[in-house]
C-alpha cells in the first residue's frame, strides 16, 4: 500500500474513533423528556431510552444507605401519580418536602425509575407559589423569558 493510502485510512479509523465516543458519552442529548403521567402509562416503551421526568419529592419515603451509597425515595405529580426512584450516588443538597427534583436515567416498570442523575430545584417558598399549583410548562417559560431591557 502506498504512504497516503495508509495515512488516509488510520484518518478514518480515528475520526470513526471519536465520533463514537462522543456519541457514547452524551445519552443526554438522544433522551426522552416526559411527563411522570406519559411515563407511568408508558413504561414498557421507554425501558431502553434514555429519559428526563420531574416529580415532587415524599420526604417520609426517603431512605439513604451511606455505606452503599444509594439513595430511594419516591416523587408524586399533581395528578397523584407516584413513582418510586432509585439512584446510586450522592443525595443532593436541597433534599426536603416539596423539592421538584428532575431525574434522568430509565424505567424498570413497576413505577419504578432508576435515575443516573438527581437534581432539585428551589422550594416552592422561593418562588411564592403553592406547590400543589405548580406547573411545569409555567415554570420553564419563566426561565426562558428575556428580562425586559433585551425585548
């Protein structure tokens, strides 16, 4: 083979390389984003993808295994839907009653989500609004609003 011919194909083989593992290393960006009704009525179907649902944390049901260091607790929606949550790392910060948590990982039926990732958002007591009115889609566009001085 000549010179160019290998340098060529050690070229692709690289370039297939790193396509690949930047393809492995963002699930994220081919996830699903649901709701936790859509979810729970549709567990079966988005087993193997990757997905983001929000719920309101039970406090009473969190349970902490330091030595294992894995943490289940359970969240609820507004429509009395209950899901039972189990993720393998660190209990966030802001874990109390009436955090919006937003969890990634996948269903494993059962109402139950085994979530790669855990994060919260500020008690409904920072934002001056009930909980139990709370809403999803309100919220999102309060954070995607320009302030005033950019319209």
């Amino acid at each position: 083979m000549k010179k160019n011919t290998i340098v060529m194909l050690g070229g692709f083989i690289i370039a297939g390389a790193i396509v690949f593992l930047l393809m492995a290393a963002t699930p994220g960006s081919s996830g699903v984003e649901l709701t936790m009704k859509d979810l729970l009525a549709n567990q079966e179907k988005h087993k193997d993808d990757f997905v983001t649902v929000e719920g309101l944390l039970i406090e009473e049901s969190i349970k902490w295994d330091a030595d294992k260091i894995e943490l289940k607790f359970d969240v609820k929606d507004n429509d009395g839907n209950v899901m039972h949550v189990v993720h393998n790392g660190v209990r966030p910060d802001n874990f109390s009653e009436g955090v919006i948590t937003i969890l990634q990982g996948a269903p494993t039926g059962n109402n139950t989500f085994v979530a790669e990732t855990v994060k919260t958002r500020c008690p409904s007591k920072y934002e001056g609004e009930d909980m139990e009115n709370y809403d999803p889609d309100k919220h999102k566009d309060k954070l995607n609003k320009k302030p005033s001085s950019e319209e």
